[in-house]
C-alpha cells in the first residue's frame, strides 16, 4: 500500500469529470487500497479518485459506528461507476469538510436519503439505499467525480470565506510557487489504452 498525495483546492484536477471505470483489474483494487489507505491516514470518511489526480469514477468510504456496547466498526469500501437513481426532497442540513479543503468545515443542505447504482471492485452491479450521514457521504464522493465540489454548495458568504481560507493555505503551504514542480501522478483515466 502507498500513501498518495491528496490534491488541494487550486489543482485543475478537481474540476475535471471523471472517466467511467472499465477494467475490473489488480490496478484498480490497488489504486482503491492506497486510496482508502490515504483516507485513513488523514482522518477523512470519503476520498475520490479525483483527489489523487486519477479521473477515474472510483470513490472510497469508511464511517465508523459505536455501537451500544462501546465497540466500533467500520463500514465503507471502494465505490465504482456510482449513478443516482433518485433522492428524497426531504433535506438535511450538517457540517462538511472536504480533504481537499484542510481544516474548512461548512453547512451543506443534502437530501436526506438517495438510492445509488453502483459497481464493485469486481464490476458486479448493486444498487443500495442510503440516509443521513451515509447519504451526504456519497453525496460529496459523487460530486467529486463530476468536479463539483462543496464549496459550490455553500451560501455566497461562506463560500467567499472559504476561497479566501484555502488561497491563504496554499500560500502558506508554498503551493502556489512559480518554481515548484507539478505534483506527480498524471491523470490516469478509466479508459482502456489503446
């Protein structure tokens, strides 16, 4: 497993749409297993591909829930070719972060439940029903493989404040240097090699 580098809000990569994934391969179970090794290392729910650099519509997610009895499990995977198929009009309202966006949290309206189509890192076909939490979790991952991020969801006053957060980041950071060399890992897409 390799950790992967997770692109910053600025990166054109995160605007782009993703490419449907096609092969069903060892490369694609690698790139889920660094990818969710990633987003455990930085304390994320969800990583797209997208975030990596990787136009692929691929998405990891991992949620933990404390039962009764104080034991946590982990529920979450690897995500691939996800669609709506349809979402509740009943809304929700919570905080959101987003990895690309360090540290920034805001409140996005999502609707409270969604059914989604999807495929396994096998390309077995499922489709499964989701609310609240797990809902605006794939929500968010679904968004980022159609470059939309979550600032385009906030008022115009948070999302202002979040611009100019993330533009003071990246100069702190350094990422924004003329001489700084581009981050590695080309834009994989999910389309067979000719």
């Amino acid at each position: 497993m390799a950790q992967m580098e997770i692109r910053i809000f600025g990166d054109p990569v995160l605007r782009q749409r993703a490419h449907d994934v096609q092969d069903f391969d060892g490369r694609l179970a690698t790139l889920a297993q660094d990818m969710l090794e990633t987003m455990r290392l930085a304390d994320g729910v969800g990583l797209a591909a997208n975030q990596v650099g990787v136009l692929k519509r691929l998405f990891t997610w991992e949620v933990p829930i404390e039962g009764e009895d104080g034991d946590v499990t982990r529920h979450g995977g690897a995500v691939v070719n996800p669609t709506l198929i349809d979402s509740s009009e009943e809304l929700q309202d919570g905080d959101e972060g987003c990895l690309s966006f360090p540290g920034l949290f805001y409140p996005v309206q999502r609707p409270l439940r969604v059914e989604v189509s999807y495929q396994d890192l096998a390309g077995d076909d499922h489709t499964v029903q989701l609310e609240d939490f797990f809902a605006r979790v794939w929500l968010h991952e679904m968004d980022h493989l159609n470059g939309i991020l979550f600032v385009d969801h906030l008022a115009k006053h948070d999302r202002r404040a979040a611009l100019r957060a993330i533009r003071e980041y990246r100069l702190e950071q350094g990422l924004d240097e003329p001489d700084k060399p581009a981050p590695p890992g080309n834009l994989l897409l999910g389309r067979r090699s000719r």
